[in-house]
C-alpha cells in the first residue's frame, strides 16, 4: 500500500507542522488569523500515530514476537498523545 501522507512523527513549530523524520517536508502552514487552539493542533500532529494504530488494529496481526507494543498499546499511547499526556 502507498503511504498518502507525509511521514510521522509530526510535530508544531510556530504556526508549521513539520515531519520530524523529515524535516524539510512540511505538512502544513496556518496562517495567523487562523491560529489553532492547542489542543487542536495536538490532535493534527498525532494523525499519523493514530492511523498507524487503526492500521494495526484492522489488520488484527497479533502474532509478531518482535512487536514492542501490541495494537491496542500503540492507540492508548496516540490517544495519550492527542490529550498531552505524551510527546
């Protein structure tokens, strides 16, 4: 499957949503007057953890002996994420 999106983790600069694993790629400007509130844009960074968790989740592949955290770890930490009580 082709990745339609820019690669996460995401994190704010200012008013820039940047890749963190690529960080000339910018994922998305606000503009000044359209200042988003802190929680929201908690929300839009944590995008591509929250759909990676979904991915997992659908899948329903339980069976890796290597996965650090299972499927529903991995969304408990995005949703911990969107609330701020991890970065």
């Amino acid at each position: 499957m082709t990745k339609m999106h820019t690669a996460g983790p995401w994190k704010w600069f200012s008013n820039t949503l940047i890749s963190q694993t690529k960080p000339n790629d910018i994922v998305l400007r606000v503009l000044p007057a359209f200042r988003l509130e802190p929680h929201d844009e908690a929300l839009v960074a944590a995008a591509p953890d929250l759909l990676a968790a979904l991915e997992d989740i659908a899948r329903g592949d339980y069976s890796d002996p290597f996965c650090r955290l299972t499927p529903e770890q991995r969304a408990r930490d995005a949703i911990a994420k969107v609330k701020g009580h991890i970065s």
